[in-house]
C-alpha cells in the first residue's frame, strides 16, 4: 500500500504529464485545439481523461521502491508488472501515454528511492533500474525494439540506460529560457523543440523513416535559431513548423514523455518537501 509521500510523487507526474498536454501549439503532437484528433487519433481531452489512470500505478511503483530501497533487480522487475498492469487501466480510460508511462515510472521510483536527490542525480539513479533486464518482460519484439535495431536508435530503453539525456537537456533549456525572462508556456515549449531537435524518435523512424526524422529535427532546430518561442520570429517558425507536421501527419510522440520527465523532476524541491510541511 503507499504512503503519502508516494501518492504525492505519483500526482506530481501526473500534474507534469497533463502540464504538457496544456501547452500549445505542439507540432504535430495532441494540444488543446486538437479536439478534431487530427494527427494522433486521440483528441487531448481523452488523454487528459487518461493521463489521471497512470496515478494508482505510479504511487504502486513509488511505494515498491520505498520498500526495496536499492535500485535491484527484483524492483525492476516489480516496476515491469506494475507498468503492464497500469497499460491495462489507461487502455480501459483512453489509452495513450505508454512513453510517458516508461520515462515517469522509472523517475518515479528514483525519486522514491532518494527523497533527497536532485532531478539530476534521479536520473542516474534511474539509469541504475533500467540497467537490470525486466525479466518477467513477454518475450516478444515491440515496434520501438524493431525500429531500433534497425536504425540504431537509442530508443525508449536506451534513453532510461543512458540516463536519460534528452530529459536532461530539456531541464536545461527550461533553466536557460526562464534565465532569459521567458514566460512558463515559453519556456516549456523550448524543452520540447529542444528534445525534438535532437531525439531519435523511434515512432517517426517507424513511420516516416530516417528521411522524416532528419526534417523534424531540422524543422525543430529552425525554431530555436529563429530565437525561441518567446520571439515574434520564433512564435512565426513555430506556427509553420505546427502547420507542416499537421499537414504531413507526422507525429513526433517521444519527445512528449520525456519533456513531461523532464516538468516532473523540475517540481520535486517543491513537492518532495510539501507533506513534510503540511504535517
């Protein structure tokens, strides 16, 4: 059963998870004008709807972790049965999110582990879980699995070994865009085009292949030249970069999950210490 402080952690993700469905425009990813579900085939109240079943599962996750304490195999291996069954409850409320679900689960019980920790350092303690095999895992190739092998793509799981790089590159564009006076929504949106620039998206490889990847990429990188979102130029480049993605239905899914990492570990000095107060 968890505690408060897991049920804190779990709905900081969530809020983390849902404060990235919020911002807009997302190229080519679900935002609030996307109620004619246009790229993704889920409208973003849906995915708000579901993003709210990850809850129980996380606080599940947080709480193993308290319990074991060492980032060991058995944890690991407790994560990958409470993530599948997690899978299961948000494809009853919706679906969506599986990306989400891999980087804040993982983050998770990182942060369950080491109350203490910076988001930094969470992210090489969760670079420890994700060194250990799922060894209950079915055996079965996924489609992020397939696409890696043949690209050499880092991937979902190569991320979360390499401890989550783009994660971390996203905290330090939210640093540099508030350091420059940018608003919030700005400053978020920079974190995601950040990642996008650079990430090898396993989902565009699936369907857009490296060709497309290399135009997102550049298309993402053309944003942050032009001078940020925060920019009149910047905003202008993003709503080209928006339109295009829309008009090619070309979805760059796995910089949404590592941008909503990356809002999770930038709450946790606040969230962490918040039941202590109230108590």
């Amino acid at each position: 059963m968890s505690n408060r402080e897991d049920e804190t952690l779990a709905q900081a993700a969530v809020t983390a998870l849902t404060g990235q469905l919020a911002l807009a425009p997302k190229p080519g990813l679900p935002d609030p004008r996307d109620l004619g579900a246009r790229t993704t085939g889920q409208d973003h109240c849906s995915l708000r709807w579901s993003a709210k079943a990850l809850a129980p599962g996380l606080a599940a996750m947080a709480a193993a972790a308290r319990r074991t304490g060492e980032p060991t195999s058995e944890l690991r291996a407790e994560l990958g049965a409470i993530g599948r069954s997690t899978e299961h409850s948000v494809g009853l409320a919706g679906g969506g999110h599986r990306g989400a679900l891999w980087v804040l689960g993982l983050l998770v019980a990182a942060a369950a582990l080491e109350p203490r920790a910076a988001g930094r350092d969470l992210a090489a303690t969760a670079k420890r879980l994700a060194a250990h095999p799922d060894r209950r895992a079915p055996r079965r190739p996924s489609r992020g699995s397939s696409v890696s092998a043949k690209y050499g793509a880092a991937g979902a799981r190569g991320e979360a070994r390499a401890g989550f790089p783009h994660v971390r590159r996203a905290l330090d564009a939210l640093s540099a865009a508030r350091s420059a006076g940018a608003r919030e929504p700005y400053a978020r949106l920079d974190a995601l085009l950040t990642v996008m620039s650079t990430l090898q998206d396993t989902e565009l490889l699936y369907t857009v292949g490296p060709h497309g990847l290399r135009h997102v990429q550049a298309g993402a990188r053309g944003v942050l030249e032009a001078g940020s979102t925060s920019t009149e130029a910047g905003g202008a480049a993003l709503a080209a970069f928006d339109d295009d993605l829309h008009a090619r239905a070309w979805s760059p899914r796995g910089s949404s999950g590592l941008v909503a990492g990356a809002l999770f570990l930038d709450s946790l000095p606040v969230v962490v210490s918040s039941p202590a107060r109230a108590a």
